[in-house]
C-alpha cells in the first residue's frame, strides 16, 4: 500500500481516462492522493454539445468541473499551477521544476503518476513528464518516489515495452465513468456513445476503460 | 454564443474602428488530430493580447464568414467564423465551429487585455 500519492498533469480530465480507476482504487484505501494540475485546458476544443462555452468562458467551467472531478475521486488535495494550455513546453523550464520540486519535497509521495516523457501524444503531456522526471532527480538516489508513467504514443509498446503496472479497475468503473461524465464541456456528446459500446462488450473500449496501464520510469 | 448576423456584426465592428484592440485569435485542428490520423498535418497558431488599431473592418460570406481588419500597416484575416457574442465585459466574440461542434478557429477583441 502506499502512503500518499501525488499526480501531475497537465489538463482537467486528464486524470479521467486513463487514471481514474488506479486514483480511487488509492483513496477508497484510505490512501491520500495530491493532485498538481498544470493548466485549466484553456484551449480546448470542446466546448460542450450543445455549446455551453466559450474561448474566454471554458477556463472556469474547466476549474469547475476539475473541483467536482476531484471530489469524485476523494482527492482533498488539489493544486492548480496556473500555467496555460499549450503553452508548458515554453515556459522556463527549470522554474517549473522547481516548483515541482518544492511540492515533492512537501508532500514526500511514496508514488507519482504522471505522463511519459516523449511518449505522451500531446506537448503538454510529454514536457510534463519530462519536467517531473528532472525535478524528482533532484531528490538524492535513495530518496526518489516510484514514478508510474502513462504512454499512449504510436509505438510505446515497441519502444518501451510492455507496461510493468497493469490495473484492472472493473470495481471502479462506475466511479470512474462518473469522473469522465464531470468533464461535462469535454466528454458530452462522446460518453453515451462509450456507454454503448461498454454495454455491446465493444474490446477496445472495455481495454480502454477497464485497464489502466502504467510504465516505472527509471528515475 | 449565437450564430452569426452579419448586418448586426457589421454594425458593432464598424463602431470599433479607430479604436486600440487587445486581439485573442487563433486556429486549431487539435493536439491529438496527427495522432488520431497520421497522414493528417496538424497546423495552427495562436496570438494573445497582441494590440491593434484597424481602420475599416469588415464581415463577408454567406456563413461560415470571413472577417478582414485593415490596419496603418496591415492587415488582420479570419475565415470559418459561424458564432459570436458580446460577452459580459463588452468584448466582441466570433468563433468557428466545425459540425460537431469543436473550435477551428477564434477572433476576439477587447478594450482591455484578456487574462494570460
């Protein structure tokens, strides 16, 4: 079991997909799980269906939805950086570290999740994670969190292997579609269509939502 | 937002002409689009609260729209523009959304900066 995990993200339902089974699975143990969230998704496309936002609008729908996402997933501890969609990549790097460092060093997390460098799709996603990776290094060897990373690229499997950390999360699936459906501005429209396919035993998306994969960064 | 009337653009663009703008614009395909299709060639820009004066403006098409700002030295150009609104805090808002709905494109001017 572990004593308190910390997840770094870039976006508000970020931690919906991909993450959201392995969160609760944490917190419903009695578990303290910490959230840093980068940006509000300033940029996004969706912007609700019908619309219910727009480009000036989505960052506090965004928040909005991220607060009643967090308390879904028993997360008490919330920090939002406050940086801008696309934009992490190009912000001063060694700031950013520091001020993941300063939260690492706070919280003491046995475990981080957060996204793997390169192999994470989106700019955000991969600078996030490449961000982590360099602020845990400043942590002594001995004194380094474990660091579960999600890859999702084309061609992580080849390249990195299988993933090592494989959940099932069945029990939590109906939490965790709870904590998609928060992200109401992003995920309305596509949810019933998942539904559907869950109820038809559609394989991709069962794979999709019910397994939570992970790859042990080597810090 | 509400889909786009020309003549009552029209009318509040031509009202902002000579006045100083803070210009949000910007086009996307999205981040994940060369994901979802490789062959696809993912392009878009962004640009915040860069500030400009036009000095005649106007709104073209039969909807999607066009929208051409002339400048003292230039020019501003958006295409793809179905919605718009004046928001709370008096700023002219377009934007351009695709069939189901997703942002292509944003044009907004305001008399103030836009948050960072």
């Amino acid at each position: 079991m572990e004593q308190h995990v910390l997840v770094i993200l870039p976006h508000p339902d970020d931690e919906a997909f991909g993450v959201a089974g392995t969160i609760l699975s944490h917190t419903q143990a009695g578990t303290p799980v910490s959230y840093v969230c980068l940006t509000l998704g300033e940029m996004g496309r969706n912007m609700g269906r019908p619309l219910i936002a727009n480009r000036e609008t989505l960052p506090d729908i965004r928040k909005n939805e991220l607060h009643e996402a967090c308390r879904l997933l028993g997360i008490e501890d919330l920090r939002r950086f406050g940086m801008r969609d696309k934009t992490v990549e190009f912000a001063d790097q060694d700031a950013l570290q520091s001020r993941l460092f300063d939260v690492i060093d706070e919280i003491n997390p046995s475990l981080i999740i957060t996204f793997y460098p390169g192999y994470a799709v989106h700019p955000d996603h991969d600078a996030t994670g490449a961000a982590v990776i360099q602020a845990v290094r400043r942590l002594p060897e001995g004194d380094r969190p474990t660091v579960h990373a999600i890859a999702f690229a084309e061609g992580s499997e080849q390249a990195l292997g299988e993933p090592d950390v494989v959940h099932d999360i069945s029990p939590y699936y109906d939490q965790k579609m709870n904590v998609i459906e928060a992200h109401q501005s992003q995920t309305a429209g596509v949810i019933e269509t998942m539904k559907q396919r869950m109820l038809e035993e559609d394989e991709t998306v069962r794979q999709r939502m019910l397994i939570e994969r992970f790859w042990t960064f080597p810090v | 937002m509400k889909p786009i009337d020309r003549q009552l653009v029209q009318h509040h663009l031509s009202d902002l002409a000579g006045e100083a703008l803070y210009i949000h614009l910007e086009t996307t395909n999205g981040a994940y689009a060369s994901h979802k299709d490789q062959s696809f060639f993912s392009a878009g820009a962004f640009i915040r609260n860069v500030q400009l004066t036009f000095l005649q403006g106007k709104i073209t098409g039969k909807g999607p729209f066009r929208m051409g700002l002339e400048t003292e030295q230039g020019w501003l150009y958006a295409e793809g523009l179905t919605d718009w609104e004046i928001d709370d805090e008096d700023r002219l808002l377009f934007a351009g959304h695709d069939s189901t709905g997703k942002l292509a494109i944003a044009l907004e001017m305001g008399k103030k900066p836009f948050p960072k």
